[in-house]
C-alpha cells in the first residue's frame, strides 16, 4: 500500500486504536525527523516548550509549520518564567553571549541548560500519563565528542524509565525511548531524507535572526550533518556572517 505524502490530513494515523505517540517537539532536525519516523506507526502528539530560550520566537514558529505539514496534533507548553532562573547559559541569560565558530569545552557548557531534557521530558509524561499514549520520544543522539550533555546519555534515560515507572503507580505508564541514541546527526539527516521529512523548514539556530546565523554551534553541526550525509543543506545561512569556504566540522 502506498504511502500518502506527508502533508497529506490522511498520512497521519487516525483511529482510537492506533497507539498515541508524545515527540518532544523543537522544530529542528532532530525532532522533526523523529515525528516522521514515529508517523509510520503512531498517531503524534507534538509538545514543543517555551522557557524563555532566546531562539524561541523562530524555534516554535518552525515547530508550527512542521506539525502543520506532518497534519499532527501540536501543543506548545510556556515555562517562560524558568528562563531568567537558569542563569550562566547563553541560550536563556541574557547577559551572556551565544558562542560563534568555537566549538571548545567552555562553549559547549555555556550552551548546555541544566537538567534540560529532564524537566521537559517530565511534563511531556505527564502528558503521556493522561493521554494514555504509549510513548515518550526524543531526537536525543550521539556526537564525535559521544554524549557531551550529562542527561542525554544512554545511562540517563535507563534511570528515568525507572523513575517512571515507581512515578505512575496506578495509573497508565509509557515508555520513553530514544531511538537515534546510536545514531550521528548525519545519519539522522539521511533518514529524515528517506521518509521525505520537511527538512527544509526546520529551525536549528541559537540565535532569533531571520535566517541561520551560520556561526553558531548548532549551524555549524546543522551544515556539518548535510554535507557528511551528501545531503543537499535547503538552509538559509547569513551570507555576511557565514564563509562558505570555512570546515563546517566543529573540532
């Protein structure tokens, strides 16, 4: 049977019957190609945050165009008060500055939110628990570096289903998976390339610009994963702040 095209109302599963799944959604590549590989079997519930990121603006306007091209349900939860508490990160404290073309130890740290995929996987349980769904996904991955966030690891999410299930005693528990924890942002990239995932609308950029700042970290691991998976990059980058002609592989 032939698949309907992704912005099809139709390709999205329907029916009580299908199992829910809960994709904690960004709007990035990562997310997007994992609401595409759950769309195959899962009718999707998309839950992006908003916890006062200083890329929120044009991280959940790509997450709405997203889940408006995937035909799926989508809901953004607002934290915004979290984001002046979480001082010393760039990506929420304002008096810090988002590093550019340096991929060291000190700027990965300062990109780093703490506990970050803890408290949003958190709520999106919650979600999960009441909605009967039968998973909890995240694009989490690994790097060259393996996995630089302390609550990204493979060790984590072990301990966390853990937590969920002593969590939901008594009431519906999911499972919280992580299928691309093996898995490079090339490899994603290529998948997402196989399902026909709407890569070219997907926000990446720690910055609010109208278009990729090119500098940043996550461009330039954005740019590194197309050019890695011979992918054609449909990014936009800022001609005056990106040279093409740089190694778009952080060290």
């Amino acid at each position: 049977m032939r698949r309907p095209p992704l912005n099809s109302p139709s390709a999205n599963l329907a029916g009580t019957d299908v199992p829910l799944a809960v994709v904690l959604f960004s709007g990035g590549l990562d997310s997007t190609v994992l609401a595409a590989h759950y769309r195959r079997t899962h009718r999707l519930l998309l839950i992006s945050f908003d916890y006062g990121q200083r890329h929120a603006t044009r991280e959940l306007a790509a997450g709405m165009e997203v889940a408006a091209h995937l035909a799926a349900e989508h809901h953004t939860v607002t934290v915004t008060g979290l984001g002046p508490l979480l001082t010393g990160c760039s990506l929420t404290d304002h008096r810090e500055t988002v590093p550019t073309m340096d991929p060291s130890g000190a700027a990965l740290r300062s990109i780093t939110i703490p506990n970050r995929n803890a408290f949003i996987t958190d709520m999106a349980v919650s979600i999960a628990m009441a909605r009967h769904a039968e998973v909890v996904a995240l694009g989490i991955h690994h790097t060259r570096e393996g996995y630089p966030m302390p609550d990204g690891r493979p060790d984590f999410f072990a301990a966390y289903q853990e937590m969920v299930r002593l969590a939901s005693r008594g009431f519906h528990t999911p499972r919280v998976e992580v299928p691309f924890i093996g898995m490079q942002k090339e490899d994603i990239v290529s998948y997402g390339r196989r399902l026909d995932a709407p890569l070219d609308k997907t926000w990446t950029c720690y910055l609010d610009g109208l278009v990729h700042c090119g500098t940043c970290l996550a461009c330039l691991t954005r740019k590194s994963a197309f050019a890695e998976s011979a992918t054609p990059d449909p990014t936009i980058y800022d001609s005056e702040a990106f040279d093409d002609s740089s190694d778009p592989h952080p060290a």
